[in-house]
C-alpha cells in the first residue's frame, strides 16, 4: 500500500495530469464561450437568451456531475467552503419559487392598490408568475455559472488564463462598440437603433450597460497592467543610480495596458456619467489593494486622477455635456424612486414578484408626464429587489456580494494575498455597488454573467491561497516537532 505526501499531491494538480483538473480545464473552456458569446445578443436581455442559457448552464452542470461521479472524484473546492453563500442563495430560490404559487387560495394574502385608490386580490405573491418563475430560471444560472467557475478558478494558472480571457472578451465588445458607432451606422448587431444615437452601445442596448461591462474590463486591465508583486520580489527590482527601484515591465502588462486604454476610450464614447464615477471608484479600490505601500498607493491613485480628468477632457465630450443635464434628469428619477418607495412600502415582506416591477409600478406611477409610457426599471438594483422580493428577501442578494467581500478582504488583510483574482473581485463588487444605486446593470444577464465569474475566479483564489497557507504552517510546524 503507498501512499502519497502532500506536497506529492498538490504538484499533481498543479500540473494538470489529473482527471479532477482536466475536467476543470474543460469546464473552464465552455465556461468561457458562454461568457463570449452572452453578450452578442442585445446582452441576452431577452426571455429566450435566458432560457437558452440556462439550458446550456444546466446540461454543463450535469455533465460535471456526472463526470465527477462516474471517475470517482472530488470537487477541488469542497462545498463546505462556500456552504453559507449556498444558504443564501438557496432561501433567494425558495422565496422565488414560493411566490409563484397560488397560495392565496390557501393563505390570505394583501390586496394590491393603485394610486387611483382601486385595489384587488390576486392568487399569488408575484403580480406576474410567468415572468418571476423567468426570474428564478435567471438566478439559478447564475449560481450554476459560480459554482463551476469555483471549481474552474482553484489552480492559479487557470484562474489566471481565465482572466486574461475574460480581460479578451470586454476588449473586444470595447472596440466593437466604438467601431459600430462611428463607422457602422452606429447599430446594435445589425439592428438600427433607436435610444443612444451617436452613443456607443456594443451589443447592448443600454449604454449604462455597455458602461458597467467595461468599467469591470478596466479593472480586470489595470490590474494586470500593473508589475507582478510576485516578479517584483523576486528579480525585477533592480537598485536605481538614484537610490529608487526600477519594475521591469512585461508585455503582458504592455498588453494591458493597451486594453485599459481601448476600454476606457469606449467607456467614454457611452456618455455614461454614473458608468464612468464607477469605474474609477474600482479603479482606485484595485490600486488600494494591489499595491504594497502607501507611497506607491498615493502615487497611483495621482496617476489615474490626472490620467482620467485629461481623457475625459480630450475625448469625454459626450459625458461632459451630459453633466450639464443631470440636475434636469433627476427631477423624473426622484419621482421614479419616489413611487418605487411607495411600492415598497404597500408590500415591505412580500414584494409584488421577482422581475414584476414593470407590470406593477404604473400601479403606483404619479408623474403624469409618464402618461406616453412607463419605465420597466426601478433604475436602482437596490430598489428593485425590495420592490419584488420584500425588503428581507431582497436584501439577501446583497448580503451573499458582502459575504463574498468579507472572504476577499480576510484573504488581503489577514493572509497578505494580492493576487490580481482577488483585488479584481473586491473592485468589481465596488463598481457594481455604486452603479447599481442609480441603474441597473446588473440587470442584464451578459453583465450579471461576467460579475459572477470574476467573483468566483476571486473567490476561488483567495480560498486556494488560504488552504496553501495553512498546508505549509502545518508542515513547517510538522518539521520542528520532527527535529
């Protein structure tokens, strides 16, 4: 009988002959042309896109299963250690699913009001079943697209080829959008548009979208710009004559820098205000976080100030106009949030259904200049959860993002791990947060899709770099006990 030592074992997986790691090495590949190809159609905002995708998730879910059962292997990374974000996420599905059902033949439930002062029973929580029971076919891919990104992202070297994949994909949407606007007839995937004229939009629709998407890309971009810490310990820093170090620069980090320049340059052609404050709140969080000195911290953080108040001053006309209109615009978007609270209010355990919003808020509409149309948006993902999922249940989501920082911010603090994976999770989550106060970005399953990944890409790292941490004090503690 023999047996294996642990180091023994680790060298294995990272080398990628063993059956667990080839199996996440193909996970991995199709996890990728998903995440290519989810947001060519309008940002798969539409019911099919998410039905389509959910299929796709789902039958990749059951093939890991099945792989992982028919070879006997374990999951890389065990479910106990995200078993609280399970949880969560699990009560969020229940809540969905429950308030599809016609319980109110059983149970009494609220009557619903109108501001005209009429109101009327329905027989379930969600005004509209069909649409939360689309909504929960949405949420449950997003955890099926975390948990095999989790298991996909354990080994560095792949956590680190998806990032440069995912960094590929946002560039490219970045191009394309700049291109199709200034030389495409400035269409959406062949699509004449009609909002956003002379604004870019890639393949979204909403240029607030298509800002969100990069502002995640830029972060992914300055961060692998930024000199390996790794490297820099080792050999690349080289005593100046004047005393300071010098970083030798890769092409790699060339390369991405080449790429934060594209993305911001489309960024900027989108026009989005809040989209742009965003971005470079993560910007800054990833600085704060990569990088290991004050000195170095305050210096990068002057660099992205002056770098980003001379691009929005050559190329930012767009946004800089719009500026000038935000007092006008948030007159109608006060009232919007205005109404939103008062559907809040009406029903703060119930919620009127996950993804019911558009069909529920004319209901509480008083702005009569929305006489012509209505909005389908709270244009704030916070207040759209507590509108269609009560303010308990629809805290939930925010609470399993802040749970998933907790963990990143323990691996940099306590353990000291800077690796790109976890400083880009904590800075998407801060671009994510602070957009989502006045849209919804988040919305749309093409952005949700690529938060996630890199949430799970960070997560995984972060946990990985834990677990080795803890392997190598047992065995140094191991080897003074020995001697």
């Amino acid at each position: 009988m023999t047996s294996s030592s642990p180091a023994s074992q680790d060298d294995l997986l990272a080398s990628g002959r063993s059956s667990t790691s080839r199996l996440n090495d193909l996970t991995g590949r199709a996890l990728l042309l998903v995440l290519a190809l989810a947001p060519v159609p309008l940002g798969s905002n539409r019911p099919f896109f998410w039905a389509l995708w959910a299929l796709v998730l789902g039958l990749l879910l059951i093939a890991y299963g099945a792989a992982l059962y028919r070879k006997e292997l374990r999951l890389r990374l065990p479910f106990t250690a995200f078993q609280g974000l399970t949880f969560l996420f699990t009560l969020v599905s229940f809540w969905m699913a429950l308030q599809v059902l016609p319980i109110g033949k059983i149970l009494p439930l609220p009557d619903i009001h109108s501001t005209t002062g009429n109101s009327f029973a329905i027989s379930s929580i969600s005004l509209t079943p069909g649409d939360t029971l689309l909504a929960l076919l949405r949420w449950l891919s997003y955890g099926v697209l975390f948990f095999l990104a989790l298991q996909a992202s354990v080994r560095k070297q792949r956590a680190r080829r998806l990032t440069w994949f995912l960094l590929l994909f946002v560039a490219i949407q970045a191009a394309y959008a700049v291109i199709a606007m200034l030389y495409l007839a400035d269409q959406v995937v062949l699509v004449e548009k009609t909002q956003y004229l002379g604004e870019a939009t890639g393949t979204f629709v909403n240029r607030n979208s298509l800002a969100t998407y990069l502002g995640f890309g830029c972060v992914l971009a300055l961060l692998l710009a930024l000199p390996d810490a790794e490297g820099a310990q080792e050999a690349p820093r080289k005593r100046s004559r004047r005393g300071g170090f010098a970083l030798t620069v890769t092409p790699d980090n060339i390369l991405a820098g080449v790429a934060l320049l594209v993305m911001l340059a489309g960024l900027l052609a989108t026009g989005s205000r809040m989209g742009l404050f965003a971005t470079f709140c993560g910007l800054a969080v990833a600085l704060l976080t990569r990088l290991p000195g004050w000195r170095s911290r305050l210096a990068g953080l002057g660099v992205i100030a002056m770098g980003g108040i001379g691009f929005v001053a050559i190329y930012g006309a767009g946004t800089l106009e719009r500026l000038i209109t935000v007092e006008r615009d948030s007159e109608s978007r006060l009232t919007l949030y205005r109404d939103t609270l008062s559907m809040i209010t009406d029903r703060p355990l119930l919620g009127f259904g996950a993804q019911s919003f558009e069909y529920a808020f004319p209901l509480y509409d008083t702005d009569p200049g929305n006489s012509a149309y209505t909005y389908d948006k709270a244009h704030s993902t916070y207040l759209t959860h507590w509108s269609e999922l009560g303010l308990v249940f629809g805290s939930l989501p925010m609470i399993l993002v802040l749970v998933i920082a907790v963990t990143l911010l323990r691996a940099l603090w306590v353990h000291r791990l800077r690796e790109v994976e976890i400083c880009a999770a904590l800075a998407v989550i801060v671009v994510a947060a602070v957009h989502s106060l006045v849209d919804f970005s988040l919305e749309i399953e093409a952005v949700t899709f690529l938060f996630v990944t890199i949430l799970a890409i960070g997560f995984a790292t972060a946990y990985e770099g834990i677990q080795k941490q803890g392997r190598k004090s047992s065995g140094s503690t191991n080897g003074q006990a020995t001697n």
